[in-house]
C-alpha cells in the first residue's frame, strides 16, 4: 500500500476507533493484523477517550511481535497469530484473559482483509469472528479497491493484494448495521476536513465501514 492510500488507512483507523469509544461506549477492541506498534494505534486512541480501555492486538510476523511485547504493557497485549487461524485467535489464552466477550467488542481489521484473496474463506473467517461476538459489536474494516481506477488499467495493485468491489466489500458487513455514511471511500468516512482538503476516491482506493452488530 503506497504512502496517500496508507495514511488515510490510518485516518480512518482512528476516526473510528474514537467513535466507538466515545459515541458506542465501546472499551474492548480486537486489532488483527495491527502490525507494528507506531503513534496513533487503537490502545492508544481509545484510553484516550476510555481509560480503562482494553486491547488485543494480534499479528503474524514474529518481528511485530517482539516490538510489541516490549512496548505494550497493562490493558494492551499482543497475540502472534493469524488471520486465516481465526478459532485460534478466538481460543487464546492471552483473549480470554484481555476481552470479556460476554460484552460488546471492537472488531478491527484494517489493511488486512486484502491479504486474503479466498473471497468465500474471507468472508467465513469475518463471519466466523462475528458469531463469537456479542450483540452490541462492531466491525471496523478496509480494502483495497479498483473501483474508481480506468476500466482499462491493469487489474492489480501495489504491492499486491485482493481488491474488491463495493459489493464485495458489503459481504462483510451481511447483517450488520452501518454507521454514518456506510460503505464510502475511507478519506469519506465521517471525515474531519472539508471536502476540498480530501483525496479524490481514485487516489486512495480503499473502501472503509463500520457496522454493528444487532
């Protein structure tokens, strides 16, 4: 993911987290593929907004891992585990201690989804995580898109990695209910600039939602 697309991830990332901490009352988060520990990460965001907020990260490269065993202390923790390993992830002894999944968790999966290019299999692990959340969860996610390119452009992206449409996209959210303005380029998603001073769909081209769980 190139540098624009990469920070208005970030943004978007952000964005949503505050909204689940401040306007859902959320103070439990999942992060799956977090990667590395920088400013600005979901622990980070959220005990701003809810001090006693809890966080698990969980991310498949052992290099993430040992940065952030060294950084994350208290109600942030890490996992080394993997996406596509969602029943591990969810049978974790560090989770279980961390999230009470009795009450209403974050789900955050951005910049990762497009690292699954299985659409069907994606969709079963998003699925499979969902089920094990309660009423009142979220979903925050993103993926690369092709949408708004040239119908003539190569179908591929930097650094490669499954694109997919704004109805592929949805299959995520099956069930859930959207927030704000729905499924929208990331940089449109409850935005904090004025129009003029966001990218244009086609510079960014990740799709972004959050969506809760009835």
């Amino acid at each position: 993911m190139t540098e624009l697309p990469a920070r208005e991830n970030r943004a978007f990332l952000q964005r949503a987290v505050r909204f689940l901490a401040e306007e859902a009352r959320v103070d439990q988060f999942l992060d799956i593929g977090a990667g590395l520990p920088t400013a600005g990460n979901t622990h980070e965001i959220a005990q701003r907004r809810v001090p006693h907020a809890r966080v698990v990260y969980v991310d498949n490269d052992p290099k993430v891992g040992a940065h952030a065993r060294r950084l994350l202390t208290g109600a942030a923790t890490y996992i080394e585990e993997d996406l596509r390993n969602p029943g591990a992830i969810l049978d974790h002894p560090l989770l279980k201690e961390t999230l009470d999944l009795n009450r209403p968790v974050g789900l955050i999966l951005i910049a990762v989804l497009h690292l699954l290019p299985d659409h069907a299999r994606a969709r079963e692990i998003v699925r499979e995580l969902l089920a094990a959340l309660p009423s009142g969860s979220y979903l925050a996610a993103t993926n690369i898109t092709l949408d708004h390119g040239d119908p003539g452009e190569p179908t591929t992206v930097p650094g490669g990695g499954r694109p997919r449409s704004r109805a592929e996209f949805a299959e995520f959210f099956t069930g859930l209910g959207l927030i704000g303005p729905g499924i929208v380029p990331v940089s449109e998603w409850l935005p904090e600039v004025p129009a003029h001073q966001r990218p244009a769909p086609e510079q960014v081209a990740v799709y972004g939602a959050v969506g809760r769980k009835p």
